[in-house]
C-alpha cells in the first residue's frame, strides 16, 4: 500500500510538472492557439483591405437601391431584393443599412451627390460665360437631372413618404438639402446674381420646369416638346441674366452667340 501510495504521489508530481511546462509561461498550447487566431484574423495575402470592401459593398448597395425603385416603385423595392441585386447577402445589407428607409434615403442622396459632382465637372467645358451656348447648355444639363433614374427613383421615395409618416419626415429633410444644393449649383453655373429681383424666382422657376418636364417623360418619350422648351427657357433667362441696357445708356458689349 505503502508503494502504490508513493507511486501515485510521484506521478502526481510529475503530471503537475509537465501541466507546468506546457502551460502559457513555457510556450505550450495556449500560445500555439493564440497565434492561431492571429493568423486567422490576418487579412488574405492579394486581398483588398476589410475596409475597401466594406466601402464597395456598400456603393454597390446603394446603386441597386436606386435602381430598384426607379423600376419596382416603394412596394417591389424590399431589402433582400436591393441585396439580391447587389450580390450581397441580406444580413451584409442590414449591416450597413439597419432599417430600409435607411437603405433608401442614403441610396437617392449618394445619386443627387454624384450628379452635382457630375455637374461641378460640367463647368469646367461650358462655352464662354454670358452666350447663348452656355445658358442653353446649363438648362439643358439641369433639366436631365429630372429624366433620368434617380428622379424615378426620388419620386418613388416622396410618393411613399406621403403615406409614412416616419419616411415622410426624412424625405422632407433629404429634399431640402437635395434642392438647396441644386439650386445652388444653378446658381454658380449659370453667374446668376440673386440680389437682381426677379433673378432668384427665374432660377427656381427653371428648377420647377424641369421637374414638371420630367414628370411628362415618365410615362412616354417627351423629348422632342423637351428640347424645345428648353431653348425657349434658355432664351427667357438670358434676357432676365443679361438685360439689354435702357435706352440712351451704354454697356459693355455681350459676348456673340456660339449656337
């Protein structure tokens, strides 16, 4: 009994010390593990960094957001439809969106950001400041703001928000800023100086044509009357931009016309 008892009090001892030896302080199994979980949480080698592709993921989202509710309306426009479209699983779209009237609203605000970049750039090409060409130009460009998908898309989204209570009070705040800034690119474009009476009002009036003519373009092609109303707007705000001096006093002379 004597020896048993002895012998399984060394063998104690010597599984305590081996436990010792491989323990975190010796290098054992715990420090393999951890490296481990560090390799595994490495990015791949040649794969674009987690932040790129969380940034890709979400334009992706955002593009076929717009898309689909310029062509299913609010209702066909779901969150795993919008994911679908994206390639992007529904919870990788909640991830970055966590409700749909956030998907939405971001969706129609990242195309109205990318069209007033698009017209930023258009200013750097325009005909000579105070033609023809350039007024007729910069109408036109702003008129198209209404015909395309993002206008189908903005109208999905008030529609629905005069239903929805919730999104009607985000909509109403994205179409402010929205407007504010397109008027706003109107302005600088065109040289429009809104201390002039009468200037403000026909800047806006030229806003709020284009978008009763985008609502004609909804349902048939109105491109035909479009371009003619366009030229006539166009002659309408340079005579209110550029007026003729009153008689008897001289000016400065205009620029010719580059039509």
């Amino acid at each position: 009994m004597g020896a048993v008892s002895r012998g399984a009090d060394s063998g104690a001892r010597n599984g305590t010390e081996a436990a010792g030896r491989s323990g975190p302080d010796r290098g054992g199994p715990a420090p393999r593990a951890a490296g481990a979980r560090r390799a595994a949480a490495a990015p791949r080698p040649g794969g674009p960094p987690k932040q790129d592709r969380s940034r890709a993921t979400r334009q992706r989202l955002l593009a076929a957001a717009v898309d689909c509710l310029a062509e299913h309306g609010w209702a066909g426009s779901t969150v795993a439809v919008v994911a679908e479209r994206a390639g992007v699983s529904r919870g990788a779209a909640q991830h970055h969106f966590p409700t749909r009237e956030d998907l939405f609203t971001a969706a129609v605000e990242h195309v109205a950001e990318k069209r007033s970049a698009a017209l930023r750039a258009l200013a750097r090409d325009l005909p000579p400041t105070g033609s023809t060409a350039r007024t007729r130009t910069i109408v036109g460009e702003l008129v198209d703001l209404y015909t395309g998908p993002l206008f189908r898309a903005a109208l999905q989204l008030w529609v629905a928000a005069s239903n929805e209570p919730q999104l009607g009070r985000r909509v109403v705040d994205l179409e402010a800023r929205v407007g504010r800034e397109t008027h706003r690119m109107a302005v600088q474009l065109l040289g429009a100086d809104e201390s002039v009476p009468g200037v403000r009002e026909t800047v806006q009036g030229l806003l709020d044509l284009g978008r009763g003519l985008g609502l004609a373009n909804l349902l048939t092609d109105d491109t035909a009357r479009r371009e003619r109303i366009v030229a006539q707007w166009a002659r309408v705000l340079d005579d209110v931009l550029h007026p003729l001096p009153a008689a008897g006093v001289t000016a400065a002379p205009r620029p010719r016309p580059h039509d």
